[in-house]
C-alpha cells in the first residue's frame, strides 16, 4: 500500500481554517483551479456518506465522505467509481490541529491507495504534490 502526506502550518487558529474547508462540497471557495462542485442529491457538506462531484477543467470526479468530526477537525474520503487515476483503494484524510503556541493550525493530509509496484513513485509524488498545492490555496485565502 502506498502512501503520500503533506503538512504545513498556518498562522491562523485551527478553528479558522476547519471554518474554510469543513465543508465537504465547498473545494470552489479554497483550492485553486476547481471550476465547479457540489454535494450529490442535496446532502449536507457533513453528512456522512454523501458524494462530492468535482470538476477541473474537463477532469471530473466523485468523491465520498467516509467520515466527519467537527470535534477532532478532520474528514476521511474516497474516490468513487468510475475511477479517473490508476490507482485503487484510495483514501485520504484532511485534519487541522491547534498549535497553541500563537493560536496558530497544523494542517495535515494524506492518502493511501494500492497502485502498480512501477507506478509508486508517480502516484505518491502527485497526490503528495497536489495536497501542497491545495493546502497553498488555503494559505491565500485566509490571509489576514
């Protein structure tokens, strides 16, 4: 099983970012370049097991929400069938944590899927470079 992970730190409190990205149907307000999405069949950003529809340019995929905590600041997804990329299994997971010091968040996301032994180092590249890319779309949108 392969895994790819990114994390960095904002100068924001953890319950400032979780307020940008707990919905799960809400990619349009923080990551740049998704052009369009919204949750399936009128479900709530939160509700577990509601599928999130996701368009970039001519790419479009489906994703479903395995798990949401306000509490602990998280969501868990996966992809849904038809699968865009070769990868199987994939999930990935988003949590924002407190740092206390400066009231400031540790974001971190990750994923694990199953893909061809010759294609780990692509797949963990990309998912682990598409996270620093969206996380760095988030730093732009909640500049003071």
């Amino acid at each position: 099983m392969a895994k790819s992970y990114y994390s960095t730190v904002f100068d924001h409190s953890a319950d400032a970012i979780w307020t940008v990205i707990r919905d799960f149907g809400a990619y349009t307000v923080w990551v740049d370049g998704v052009d369009e999405t919204y949750i399936e069949q009128g479900n709530a950003g939160d509700a577990v097991g509601a599928i999130r529809f996701v368009r970039m340019g001519d790419t479009r995929i489906r994703q479903r929400l395995l798990a949401h905590s306000d509490r602990d600041r998280f969501y868990t997804y996966e992809f849904c069938k038809p699968y865009r990329l070769p990868v199987r299994n994939f999930v990935a997971t988003i949590r924002i944590i407190p740092i206390i010091d400066a009231n400031r968040a540790f974001a971190e996301w990750w994923t694990t899927f199953d893909c061809a032994a010759e294609e780990y180092d692509r797949w963990t590249e990309f998912f682990a470079g598409s996270f620093a890319k969206w996380l760095g779309s988030l730093h732009s949108r909640v500049v003071s």
